[in-house]
C-alpha cells in the first residue's frame, strides 16, 4: 500500500501535464516568409506547430508569400489586435524590413527570436546582435550555411570524379542554381560552393538564380547543359530545385545518375526518395528542426530559465547529409514525418531540471544518420 506521500507524488505526477496545459497560452506570432506550400518553410511550420500543445503555446502563422515588404504589416495587424503575442518568431531577409520590425517589435514590448538565417554583414552593423541594438530581439539560431553549401559541392565533386565526369583536362565542371539574391541563405550556400570548388582544384562555370522554384530550376538546367556541355556536377541550394534539375536533365535525354549529378539542401520527402532512386546523390537538412528548438527555449525563457547561460544568445546549428547508404534508415524512423510523435516536454529545463544544456538532436538520431559514411 502506497504512503500518503507516495499518493501525493503519484497525484502530481499523474495531474502534471494537465496544469500545464491549462495555463494560459503563450501567444506566438511566426512570420512565415514563404508560401503556405512551400516544401521547407510548410515542414518548419509543421514542426513548430507540433510543439503548440506539449508547451502550451497558441501560434499565429503568417505567410509573407516571398514578398519581404509585408513582414512590417503583417506583425502590425497583430499588435493592433486585443491580444498582440508574447513573442515574435521571423526569418531574417536581406534588405527587405526585417530591422524595422525587429525595432517595432522593440518599442511594443515583444521579445523576438530570429531563426534560419544569418544576419548578412552589411545589416549587422545596424542591428548588431541579440539584445545590443534591440534588447528585445532576445536569441539568434541559424545553420551553417556556408558549410553546408561546401559539403554539398565536395560530396558532388567527389562523386563525379570516381564517376570519371571529368572533362578533357581532367576538371570537375560545376553550375550552381540558387535562390535568389535576397536570401542570406542562398548567399552563404553559395559561398560554401564556391570555396569548395576552389579547394578541389575544379571549375565553377556559372551560378543562376531559380527563386527557390522547382520549374524555374528545370529551365534553368536546360539552358546550363547547353552551355557547358561537360559540366557534370549540378549543385543546387535547395532539395526543390534539385528535383528541377532532375527534371531538366530527363527531359534533355540524359541520365542524372549517369551524366549529371545533383544534391540538395532540406531533406524534403521527394528528394529522399529520390537518393533512394539513385536520382540525387545527397540532401543536406534537419535545419528545420531549428523551428522546434525555437519553442522549446521560447517556453524555458518565458517560465524563468534563460537559454543564455548556457547555449549564448546566437546559436549556429549544423546540417548532416542523407545519402544512398542512410536514406532508408531515416525514412524508416521518420518518413511518415508525424511530428505530433515527439514529446516537447522531454527536451525543456523547466520541466525537467536535471538537463544542463539542450541536446539540439530531437529525434534527428546521429546512431541514423552517421551508420555510414558517403
């Protein structure tokens, strides 16, 4: 038989989620800068989401729709309405106004997080860094993008060369297709590709710039392969317009197993099966994680537990590659992509005050994802 205290503890225990959850909601505003569609930017948006019980938030999602102009308004509508948000999540966009809402956010109290993105150096003089400029823009997770992008060309490259793709005097051509020219994304990937290139001793021909789109990156690959006709690795800073390039190659007679390689950032589900195809030879991604992290600091935040002690106010998070020898593994964990699966609970301070520093993993398994290496 159980002791009163014993009775009292299981009782807690026991009513422990449900205190939770009837506290009052923190309210979130996300600036979503894409497309309710779009492949990445709706997988972030679900992760997030996925967080909203288990924490106890009520998220508010807007969708700028690629036009960088509507943030300022968007966040404006909320303010003016009964509830304005605890918090503000947004996306930083280079020269667009994301410094104009990061100080509307300021002088209406809001705390804000920026997520995904770097700053780009030319903006970081006038918005500095968390709590400098704005004391309210509160923390800063963003991947390494440039590193990302040198992964992908490396790995690319390396295939090509034991592919023997090399052209007459024995260099690896490469084409690049990117976002567009405002993202600092697309900048940094772009970066990555071109150090990478330079290191292996290989030929960048020529980056476009396909908005992010799966059919422009098509047209984009038909033009590039008439261009430079030896060029074999098609390098692409998004899984989306890597499966364009796949298209445009197709569509051109060629194999892009066997003539063309590609790879992509974001490990969107038509990509993964598509490495699992032979199609593509690789995906960088799990940044979209950071959208769940977002939360989980947001919430030990709110509740007292201030994630700079420990992790410090910018955080940079690094991708991993999917390829051929682990793209079944993960598919076989995660492919059913149900977020709503994880317990968010799990990975908070608050609620669970023997974790030091946050294991920024989730159920993204490094055991998975580094059973083999490509």
């Amino acid at each position: 038989m159980l002791s009163l205290r014993g009775k009292v503890l299981l009782t807690c225990l026991f009513f422990l989620p449900s205190t939770i959850a009837a506290a009052d909601k923190i309210r979130v505003t996300f600036l979503n800068p894409s497309t309710i569609d779009n492949d990445f930017w709706s997988t972030a948006t679900n992760f997030m989401k996925a967080a909203e019980d288990d924490l106890g938030f009520e998220i508010k999602v807007h969708y700028a729709n690629q036009n960088r102009l509507k943030l300022k308004r968007m966040i404006e509508k909320d303010i003016a309405s009964n509830e304005k948000p605890h918090y503000l999540v947004m996306n930083y966009i280079r020269g667009g106004n994301s410094a104009q809402v990061l100080k509307l956010a300021q002088d209406e109290g809001i705390k804000t997080f920026v997520f995904n993105t770097d700053v780009p150096e030319e903006e970081r003089k006038r918005v500095g860094t968390p709590r400098e400029v704005f004391s309210n823009w509160i923390g800063h997770i963003y991947p390494d993008d440039v590193q990302a992008g040198y992964d992908l060309a490396s790995i690319l490259i390396k295939k090509a060369r034991e592919g023997n793709l090399q052209n007459p005097q024995g260099k690896i051509e490469v084409v690049g297709v990117s976002g567009n020219h405002q993202s600092p994304a697309a900048i940094f990937r772009n970066t990555g590709l071109e150090s990478a290139t330079k290191d292996s001793g290989n030929e960048l021909q020529q980056v476009v710039f396909a908005k992010w789109k799966r059919d422009d990156a098509s047209k984009k690959a038909g033009y590039l392969m008439k261009r430079y006709p030896n060029a074999s690795v098609f390098w692409s800073a998004s899984d989306s317009m890597s499966l364009g390039i796949i298209a445009g190659v197709k569509s051109s007679g060629k194999n892009p197993a066997k003539h063309i390689l590609t790879g992509g950032i974001d490990w969107m589900p038509d990509a993964l099966e598509a490495i699992k195809a032979g199609e593509m030879t690789a995906s960088l991604g799990g940044h979209f994680m950071e959208a769940g992290w977002v939360m989980v600091m947001l919430y030990d935040y709110h509740h007292g537990k201030d994630f700079a002690k420990s992790e410090g106010l910018s955080i940079q998070s690094k991708m991993n590659v999917i390829h051929k020898d682990n793209v079944s593994a993960y598919l076989k964990h995660f492919g059913d992509r149900n977020w709503d699966k994880i317990d968010f609970k799990k990975f908070s301070k608050v609620l669970n005050p023997k974790l030091k520093k946050y294991d920024q993993k989730f159920p993204q398994s490094s055991t998975i994802l580094n059973s083999s290496s490509i």
